[in-house]
C-alpha cells in the first residue's frame, strides 16, 4: 500500500548498489514508486532494479555534469535518500594521505552539495511536502573507533551541511532528516578483520552488529509526515546502547 504523501513522484535513492541504500530500496520499493541509482550502469545495479521494480540510473556524483544529467530525468521527487559512499583504508590519521581525506569530502560532502542544489526545483513545492533523508554515522554522536578518521571527517562535514539545509528548506516544503546507523557488515567494513567485527558485536547489549535492515526500516519512518518535526534532527540508527 502506498503512503498518499509519497504516491507517484518517485523516490530517488542515490547509492542504491550499497549494503545500506539497497537494503531501503527494497523496504520501500513494493509501497511507492522507487528509482535508484550508482556509479555506473553495471549489473548490481540492473540486478537491484529488476528484482524491486525500479528505474535504475547511474552517474558520478561529484560530477557536476553528470548530477545535472541524472536529475533532469527526475522532474518531480517525493522524496531523496543520499546513501551514496566510497570505501576507504583503515589507517591511523597520521599515516593516512590527503588524497584519502579529499576523496572522502567529495563523496560526501561535496556529492551531497551538488545533489541537493540540482534536486530542489524537483523537491519544492510538492502538494503534501517533500523529504530528503541523508544517511550519515553514529559515530558523530559519540567517540568514534581509530583508523576512520577520513570517514568521520567528511560524515560530519556532511552531517553539518544538512542541519543548515533543514532549516533553510522549510519554507519550500521540504523536510531534511538525517540518520546515523551504526557500525552494519558493508563493503565498507569489509578489509576489517572478522576477528574485530566479532569483538564489537559481543561488547553490545544484543551481542550483534546493528543490519542493513534494521536502518531501513528506520528510513521509511523518516520519509513519512509522522517523522516531520525531526528536521534536522540526527537520528541514530543502531544497536549500541546509547547513553
């Protein structure tokens, strides 16, 4: 059944071919009408779309050209969930070029900038409202491991970013939500050794790692108007005990 607030304008998942972006793909695919995207048109991506129903759509978001190109496809968007993510070396900070760092901030910050300035006109003044949903870390709400230091820089850049753009939004009709999911089995943790992910899961209260499922459905609360007064607001998605 479709949720009347985001029946037919697409929902656009940038990122779609991750642990985390496929996993709300699928969640929200049989309940509206779901487009997603990466890198590149591969056969993740055309898997991903033939198994939910989706229109797939692929292109480098920190390409200006190729973010105007993706976007004048989509006209009109109920909704835009940025889960886009680039892998990177587990590294202390000190050892750690700044290439790595630079490459960080253009997958984050940098591609959630160009995105959200291009999708606007899409997003604004929808009868009903509009969500943009950008998934971030628990680790900014928290002391965060060693060796990511990359990675948490440019989540928090980004992270940042969108607190300023929810209040700014407001008057367009267009709420920002922003979720934290905690530490889920990716390809971003996938040259961490098993022996550590085993360690992390025993230290928590349920003795397992917080599931790509488990932020999706998260998501999809999100995206509809219940979750409207948590503009802004970032939202852990995780199963560490917070204090």
């Amino acid at each position: 059944m479709q949720d009347p607030a985001l029946s037919q304008d697409p929902v656009l998942i940038l990122g779609a071919t991750g642990a985390l972006g496929g996993a709300i793909a699928r969640r929200l695919a049989p309940r509206m009408p779901v487009a997603v995207h990466g890198r590149c048109m591969d056969d993740r991506l055309l898997a991903l779309a033939g198994e939910i129903g989706a229109q797939p759509a692929a292109a480098d978001l920190t390409d200006g050209d190729q973010v105007a190109a993706l976007f004048s496809a989509f006209p009109k968007l109920s909704a835009l969930v940025f889960a886009a993510g680039r892998t990177f070396p587990h590294k202390l900070a000190h050892r750690t070029g700044w290439d790595v760092f630079q490459q960080q901030m253009d997958s984050q910050l940098k591609a959630v900038h160009l995105c959200l300035s291009t999708a606007l006109p899409a997003l604004r003044g929808r009868a009903g409202g509009a969500r943009v949903l950008v998934l971030s870390t628990e680790f900014v709400l928290g002391m965060p491991p060693v060796k990511i230091a990359p990675y948490l820089a440019a989540k928090a850049a980004m992270t940042a970013y969108a607190q300023v753009v929810a209040q700014e939004w407001l008057p367009y009709g267009v709420r920002v939500q922003i979720l934290a999911p905690g530490m889920v089995p990716s390809a971003l943790t996938a040259d961490m050794p098993q022996e550590y992910l085993d360690q992390v899961a025993a230290g928590m209260p349920e003795k397992r790692l917080t599931t790509a499922d488990d932020v999706a459905g998260i998501a999809q609360f999100l995206l509809t108007p219940a979750a409207d007064p948590l503009y802004g607001t970032i939202i852990p998605a995780s199963r560490a005990a917070r204090r």
